[in-house]
C-alpha cells in the first residue's frame, strides 16, 4: 500500500469518503444492488481487499457514517484486519472502502448484476 | 383436380421465387404449412385463387386491388418488377399450368399495375388462348363453387353465422344447395318457357276477345299483369337496396375483422404486458433479497480467501494444541525423574535403587532438558481467538450457492422480461395506426344487420304475392284459353307449353329434392365423425331447408352449442365439396382456431380418413406438431414451415420428411 496523507485521517469514530466515493456511492446506489451505503460500503472494502486496489491517499473526506454503523455487530473490522493487517485502523479502512467504492463504480458501468462486479477479479488499482 | 405445385414470384410477403410442391403419395396427400399470424398464410390461399380466377378476394370475399399483394420488398429495390403466382395441377390424367403475372411500376413508393400475362397449357400441348383459360378454368373448377374447397377460418364463421338465425339459415342454404348442383341453370329453362308462355297468351287473348266473358276475364288478366309489373318492380327495388345494404354490410363486416384482429393483438400484447410485469416483480423480490444477503455477507468479495484462512487458523490451533500437550507432557515427566534421583530407596518397593537406574534416569532427563531448550510459549488462546472469529468460514458453499441462485433467478427474469419486450415492440408496430372507433362500428353494423333482416322479409313478402299473382294469372289464361274458338293454333300452343312448363317445374323440385337429401346424407355423415356430443345422431336439412341437429329418437335438438354450430358448418361445406364435383382438393387456411381440442382431433382424423388431397395452413394455436400430427394417421406427405425473415418477408421452408 502507498503511503497515506496524515492531514486526511479518520477521526476514529467516523468513517467519511472523498467527493468521488460518494459519487461512486450513488453511481452504485442507483443500481439499487445495496440496500444503502453502509452495505455498499462494507462490500467495498472486501471488493478493494479481494482486488488489491489501492486505498485512496488524497482528497478530503467528509463523515458519512459512525464506526458504529459500519460495524454494530463487531464482526466486520476482526475479518478485515485478518485480511489486511492485525493493527488496520479505521482510518485505513474509511481509505480502502473509498477506492472499492470507485473501483466498484467504475466496474458497475459494462455490468448487469451485482455479481459481475464483485466477483469479477480486477487487478487494476484506483 | 389435383394441385401439384405453386410458385409464388414477389407475391405478398413472398420476395423472389419461391415454391410449395403439394405432389404427394396418394397414400398420404395431406400438405402441412405451418405459419404463424402474419406469416402469409393467407397469401398462399389468395395465391392459389388467384392463379385459378385472375382475382383477388378479401376475407369477406370481396374483390382487392391485386397491387396490395405485390413485395414490399421487390418495390422498394427498383422502379419496376413483376408479381404473380404459377399453379401446377393434374386433372383428368393431364398436367395444366397456369400462370398469371403482373408487371408493375414504381411510383413514389406506390405500386401501379401495368399488363396481367395469363397463361395456360396442358403440358406437352399447345397454350390455351388467353380468352379461352377463364372457360377452361370453370370447367375445372367452377369459380362459384370454388369456396367450398378454398376456404378460411374467416368464411366458415360468416357461413356459420349465417346458418344460426332461423331466419336467414333456410334462404342461404337453398341458395348454396343450388349454386353448388347446378340448379340455376335449370331455372333459366322455366324462365324461357315461361316468356313463351307469355307470348302465346298474347295470342290466345286476341283469339278468344270476341267473346264478352272473356273480355271481361281479360280485363281481370290486365289488371293482375299490372300488379305483377308493379310487384315486380317493388321486388327490384328491393333487391337493389337489399344488395347494396349487403355491401355496405360486408364492408362493416371487414372492417369488423380488422378490429377483432387489432383486440387480438391488443390482448395478445396485454398478456405479454401483464407477464412482464409480473417478472419485473418477481425479479424486485428477489434482488431485494439480495440487497439483504449482501447486508450479512458483505465478505462475498474475499470468500475464497476467507475460506482458506479459516482452514488455516483450524489447523494451526490443532498443531498448536497438540504442542501444548507435549510440552506439559515433557514438563511433568522431567520434574518426575528430578524427583526420583533425590531419593536412592524405592518409595513403593523400599529396596535401594541400583546406580545404572540412575544413569538411566539422567541420560533421559538430559533428552527432555535439550528438547525443552528451544520450546517457545504458545498462546492458545490467541489462535483460538482467530479461528472463532474465521469459523463460520469453513463451509461456505451454502452461501455462494445462494449468491449464485439469486443471480441465476434474476437474469433469467430479465431474460424472459426482454424477449417479451420484444414481441410487446413487434405487436404494437403492426397495429400501429388504427384508430378506429369501434362503438360506432358495431352500432352501423348492428343497424346494417337490421336493414338486411327488413329488406329479406320484405323480398319474401313480395316472392309470396308474385307466386300469387303468377297463380291468378295461370287460372285466368287457362279460362280464357276455354274461351277461346278450339282448333286456334295459339291455343294448342299454350296448352302445350302449360304441361311442358309444370314438366320442368316438377323436375326442377325432384332435382332440387334428390340433391338435397344427397348434401343431408353427406352432412350427416360428417357431423357424426366429428361432433363429440354423444346426443347428437345427425343432421336433417327438411324439405323448407330448416337445418336441424336431431338425436337418436329423430327429434330436432333446438338447444346446441357454439361448438355444434361451427361442426354443423364445416359438416355442409364438407358435404358440398363432396356433391359438387368427383374430386378436388380442399385447401383450409387456419380452419380450426375457434374449435376446442376434441372437435380439432376429430376433423383432423376425419382429414386424414378422406380420400381427397387436404392442404391445411395452420398456425400454433390450433396445431401443434408433436401434439396433434398423430390424429393424421400417417398421411401427411408435405410440410412447410413459413419462416419469418423480415417485418415483410417470409421464406417458404420444406421440413425434412423422411
């Protein structure tokens, strides 16, 4: 992973996206694959993990959600740190989400359904 | 008359030359060609008419502009071109072709008819000349006649229709009774001796008009020829409203069939409307359900990883575990031997322990010393942690087979959702248009039918009264014909014409009579074969030619089905094609459409138990192949397919028939 702008992290109690995540966010929104952001969200950061898309490192992200919606059921930040790093922060995470959603975004153009997206392996990097 | 083969040049949706062979094994001389709506069907049948008569008939039967039956294709890639049909058919022994063919000009996208080329000849013979071929063709088969053996679905429910109303039923039957036998041809004889009769009268009344009796009885005679001049005059005012109102009716009636064909669609394209929503429903259950399956499985991306981590985290907490218990095994045993080498007496046997035990004890302590030496610490629990939070991992087919599922469900429906798009597009392309107002219709329609019925009763009032006066006339030159000095030439004369006319006459009804029980027999025969209620013994056309179905007891069933009306029908036509000539072939475009499934098997079986060639041009809804081709009973010889390969085009496709 590239190194990550300090200005630009996550307070840790909010994750935000950066203007293009939420544009990617109602790109993949109006394909109404997700039942709102929070799930596209979390689909993203698998997408970027599963892909190795590169967390975004610039831009200013603005909160979308709390820590707390991304994970009520604490279960989502164990398996993304088995994946990604035992000490991934949720600044790391708002930052690999942001650029599944682009990447996501980008892939939801040439496709039908949700599956053509997510399980269609891409290398390409945001 | 056997038909052998048609060519069809840019006829319909025809483009370029293509052919229907119908020569088949006597053994099975039925032709299948199978087309769906808007295939061509009918085409072929006007094709056929066409090259036979050098018209082309409506629906209603009504006379078309031969130019609505040229390609659109062919007009549109250059200024001129020709149409038309070629027929091939054997009759008595000899093969004949006839050929009509149209050249035809471009302009400004409208087609216009130039010369018709007619053509006819026996093969291995001169060519007929042209104004001999109609002459030639009648005798073949007679135009009149010609509805019997070429027929649409279209026909039988005007012919139907026709046979429901008491009222109409006995006149019209009379009518097709004698069309197809010939008896108009007789009555032109009682019309002639009748004219003669007439002139002789003339005569006996100048020979008998001394006498003041008969001066008298003439005077009544002029005054009743008035009346039959004024009725005869009412009746050709009648008949003249009374076809032109048919006319106007015929051309309701077309128009009618247009709109019933634009419903059909219309439904057609509602039922395809209706299931396409309710697969774009269906399809928004489920991708709700998958928007819910991604809320708890958003980890579907990673799930291969996922996968083999949890394999991996369960074998590194066995492996560790295992460790772990050899460590504390190793741990225990040494501080054991530890234990015993502080004290040389047997705590268990009291005896003094041997100095080589000893050694033996510290060799293996020394064993369990260097193995311990580089044992690292493991934290069991730590591993434990991971795999409990990879466990749900381990099987996750389940659940990439209920990803797959969703996504599989959801294409399909948006598979079937577009194919029916496709075909909403198509229907409502071809009825594109119309806007026709289809109250009004049926209320001209409804007032058209009201002013046939009135013109009918009317027409039969008159018939009566003229019968009357013909009678009236009949006494009064018979009484003046006594009157008249006997030995008069002119009054021997008409005696003679009298017995002579009442000789044709009498002939005429026993003709009329003998042909009528034979159409009875014939039909009666073919109702049985084909109706499937058990009640029903046969049909009696009775001497006013009311048709009545009767049972086993030979009582009239008044009460009978829409099913019986139209077996009834197709029971006469068939009986007239069968009395109207020895053989001919019965060429049916879409005739079983409105018939339920038993009444189409039992005509197909009848079809197949005839001895006569039967082309038959259905479509899927009343003939399905694998379905019904075995009620043929091994008979068919041909089969065609009519293969859509354009809005305008359709090609003409032989299926293998091995």
């Amino acid at each position: 992973m590239t190194d990550i702008d300090d200005t630009q992290v996550s307070s840790g109690s909010t994750i935000g996206l950066t203007q293009q995540g939420r544009d990617a966010l109602d790109v993949l929104e109006a394909k109404k694959w997700f039942a709102n952001g929070v799930a596209a969200f979390r689909v993203a950061v698998t997408y970027a993990i599963a892909n190795g898309v590169e967390p975004t490192t610039s831009g200013s992200f603005g909160t979308v959600w709390s820590v707390a919606s991304i994970d009520r059921e604490g279960d989502f930040k164990p398996v993304v740190e088995l994946l990604a790093g035992s000490s991934l922060t949720w600044d790391a995470i708002q930052r690999l989400g942001d650029a599944g959603l682009k990447a996501m975004a980008r892939e939801s153009s040439a496709a039908t359904l949700v599956k053509d997206v997510i399980l269609n392996v891409n290398t390409e990097t945001s | 008359m056997r038909l052998l083969s048609a060519t069809f040049e840019n006829w319909g949706p025809y483009y370029g030359t293509q052919s229907i062979n119908f020569d088949c094994e006597r053994t099975a001389p039925i032709v299948l060609v199978y087309g769906e709506n808007m295939r061509g069907k009918t085409s072929l049948l006007r094709g056929l008419r066409f090259a036979l008569f050098g018209s082309v008939e409506g629906q209603d039967g009504k006379m078309l502009d031969p130019a609505v039956m040229a390609n659109y294709d062919a007009r549109d890639e250059s200024d001129s071109f020709e149409f038309g049909v070629t027929l091939m058919l054997e009759h008595q022994s000899e093969e004949i072709e006839i050929s009509r063919r149209f050249a035809a000009s471009v302009d400004n996208g409208r087609v216009v008819l130039g010369s018709i080329r007619n053509k006819m000849r026996i093969v291995g013979k001169n060519p007929i000349p042209e104004q001999d071929i109609q002459e030639m063709v009648s005798r073949i088969i007679h135009p009149d006649i010609a509805e019997f053996f070429l027929f649409d679905g279209e026909m039988l429910e005007r012919f139907e229709k026709r046979l429901r109303s008491d009222e109409t039923s006995a006149k019209y039957l009379r009518e097709r009774i004698e069309m197809v036998l010939g008896v108009p041809a007789l009555r032109y004889l009682k019309t002639d001796i009748e004219a003669l009769i007439e002139d002789t009268s003339a005569a006996v009344r100048k020979e008998s008009s001394q006498e003041k009796t008969s001066r008298d009885r003439i005077k009544s005679l002029e005054a009743v020829e008035d009346a039959q001049r004024g009725l005869a005059k009412d009746r050709d005012q009648v008949t003249q409203e009374l076809e032109e109102t048919r006319k106007v009716l015929k051309s309701l009636e077309t128009q009618m069939q247009e709109v019933e064909a634009i419903k059909e669609i219309f439904f057609d394209r509602k039922s395809k409307e209706e299931q396409i929503a309710e697969l774009d429903r269906d399809r928004l259950g489920i991708e709700a359900e998958m928007r819910a399956f991604l809320q708890t499985n958003w980890w579907i991306p990673v799930a291969d990883r996922l996968s083999l981590e949890a394999t991996k985290a369960e074998e590194a907490m066995v492996s560790a575990g295992l460790a772990l218990d050899r460590q504390q095994r190793l741990a225990y045993e040494a501080e054991q031997i530890r234990d015993q080498i502080g004290k040389p007496i047997c705590e268990v046997c009291g005896q003094s322990v041997p100095e080589e035990e000893f050694g033996k004890l510290k060799e293996r302590l020394s064993a369990i010393e260097d193995e311990r030496k580089d044992e690292t610490i493991i934290d069991i629990s730590l591993l434990q942690t991971r795999f409990k939070s990879l466990s749900r991992f381990i099987n996750i087919s389940p659940v990439i087979e209920q990803f797959d599922s969703f996504d599989e469900e959801i294409r399909r429906k948006i598979f079937r959702a577009s194919s029916l798009k496709s075909e909403v597009e198509s229907l409502t392309q071809s009825i594109e248009g119309n806007t026709v107002d289809v109250s009004a219709l049926e209320k001209n329609l409804q007032n058209a039918r009201g002013l046939e019925d009135q013109f009918e009763r009317a027409l039969t009032g008159l018939e009566e009264k003229q019968a009357e006066a013909v009678s009236k006339r009949s006494v009064l030159i018979r009484s003046i014909s006594d009157l008249a000095p006997s030995g008069g030439m002119a009054k021997a004369k008409l005696q003679v014409l009298e017995q002579v006319e009442d000789a044709v006459g009498n002939a005429i009804d026993r003709f009329r009579d003998s042909m009528r029980l034979r159409v009875e027999d014939e039909a009666s025969a073919i109702f049985k074969r084909l109706t499937s209620e058990k009640d029903y013994a046969g049909l009696r056309i009775d001497g006013s030619y009311y048709l009545k179905i009767y049972d086993e007891q030979k009582r009239p069933i008044d009460m009978r089905s829409a099913g019986a009306d139209q077996i009834v029908t197709m029971s006469l036509i068939g009986a007239l094609a069968r009395s109207a000539v020895e053989e001919g072939p019965i060429v049916m475009d879409t005739p079983f459409g409105r018939l339920d499934r038993t009444h189409r098997s039992n005509i197909l079986k009848w079809v197949a138990a005839m001895n006569s060639q039967v082309i038959l041009f259905v479509q899927s809804g009343e003939f399905e192949r694998e379905r019904d081709v075995h009620l043929l009973d091994n008979r068919v010889g041909r089969e065609y397919v009519l293969r859509r390969e354009g809005a305008t085009k359709t090609r003409i496709e032989a299926m293998s028939h091995d």
